[in-house]
C-alpha cells in the first residue's frame, strides 16, 4: 500500500491508491479451501469458500473457474472428472463488500450408482481486485467426489487389473487374435497381449481433445477380414460431432 500526501493552503488531503505494493508485498492474502463430498445419486452440489485474510475497506472481487487443467501441471494432464458429465463448467466473480472476509459458490454436480473411482476437478481462483493482495501460490483448490457406491459384481463376477498408466481409457475390445486394444481418449491406441500393456502405441491419431468431454478417441472397430487381414480402424469424435476414419491401420 502506497500513500501520497497533497496539501494545500485550504486542506490536506490524504489519497490511498489502491493496488501492488511498492514491493510487490501486499497485505492482504486469500486462502482457498478445497470441496470434499460423496457422489450420491442424481444431481448435487459442492460448495467453494473463499477467506479473506483481513476485512476488506473497499469492495474486493475475485473471478474464479471450474477447469479440467492446472496452470502448474502438463497440459495433457487431466483433471478425473469430465465436465458436463460430472460436473457443470462454472465461473464467476466473487465480491467481498467491505468487512467480509468470506464467501462462497457451489458447483453443480451429478452422481451415479456405479462403483468407480473418485474423481476431481480444478477451480481456479484469479484476478483479484480492491486490495493489495499477497500472492502466495494457493490460488489453485480441488473439487473431490468420493465414489459411495457399493461393488455391482453380478455373482460370480470379480474385478481383475490387466493393465495401469493409461491415460483416459474410453474403449477397449479383443481382437480375433486374444490381443486386447485400447484406446485412450487422447488419441493413442494401446494393446495388451500376453497379460502386458505394450509400452509403444499401436497408432497415435491426431485428435481434437480440447474440452475431452465428448471429444477424441472413443473407439475402434476391427475389419470382418481380421483373421487373416489384420486390419483395423480407429473412429474418433470431433468438438464438431464429426467423425474421423483413419487410415486403415495394421
Ligand atoms: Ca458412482
């Protein structure tokens, strides 16, 4: 915080300007909090609070995003929880009168009653406004949705791990042959054969994944000729809805 003095015969006048410190120290920091809840069944929401460290004296704003990256991660890294499948994209600003040091906005949420693992998205909190804030990194929180649904096995039935470090998993099917393909949402199809995930994609198709909500590589089919062809296509979805064939493949 900077002040300037203006003084004349008649008054003095004291200006506050509000804005980055001299230093790029501000005094006032904001402490985001994280959204823990269990799926349930239908559609829920999830509640954000944002604190401020102090009461504000003038009003105070601040935007934020629901968002399937982090600014601090790889792009390709992706939040588990797919947008307008298991949540609803939210933004907004948040304004802080003068003196309040808290407030909130929900995040709509669906649930299901399928066994799956927990999921999560980004919010990210940014262009704070009103004050000389401190930026200490912690701009950045997740939303959580526990999975409570019990295992679905039919009897009989039991869930066995053939295959880790696949990015976006949408399809996988058995060729002819006992190979098993899969393709990941990004555009690479994967093979397991022999009980082991083949470390070198089959095929990478250059997808359109930008929102990977119903985007990208989303399956395969094999050739009737399989047998003794071993050809294969890959069909991915567009932003567009449209559909791409790729080459024929071997
Ligand atoms: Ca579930």
């Amino acid at each position: 915080m900077r002040s300037n003095f203006f003084i004349s015969a008649a008054s003095a006048v004291l200006l506050l300007t509000i804005g980055p410190s001299v230093h790029g120290q501000g005094s006032v920091f904001f402490n985001p909090s994280n959204s823990f809840v269990p799926e349930g069944n239908g559609t829920n929401s999830m509640t954000f609070v944002l604190t401020l460290s102090q009461p504000p004296t003038n009003v105070v704003t601040i935007d934020y995003q629901t968002s399937a990256t982090n600014p601090y991660d790889p792009p390709s890294y992706r939040a588990s929880a797919l947008a307008n499948i298991d949540y609803v994209p939210t933004n907004g600003t948040l304004t802080f009168p003068p003196g309040s040091t808290s407030q909130t906005f929900t995040v709509i949420f669906f649930g299901d009653i399928l066994k799956e693992p927990d999921k999560y998205f980004w919010v990210i909190y940014g262009n704070p406004a009103g004050a000389a804030f401190r930026r200490l990194g912690d701009e950045i929180v997740s939303g959580y949705i526990f999975d409570d649904d019990p295992s679905n096995f039919l009897p009989g039935f039991k869930a066995t791990e053939i295959a880790t470090g696949l990015n976006f998993p949408t399809r996988m099917e058995f060729a002819p042959d006992g190979r098993l393909f899969i393709c990941e949402q990004e555009g690479n199809i994967r093979i397991v054969k022999g009980g082991q995930l083949l470390q070198t994609a089959f095929l990478t198709l250059n997808v359109d994944t930008e929102d990977l909500a119903e985007a990208g590589l989303l399956g395969l089919a094999f050739d009737p000729g399989f047998v003794t062809n071993q050809r294969t296509i890959g069909l991915a979805a567009l932003r567009q809805m449209e559909i791409l064939r790729a080459p024929t493949l071997r």
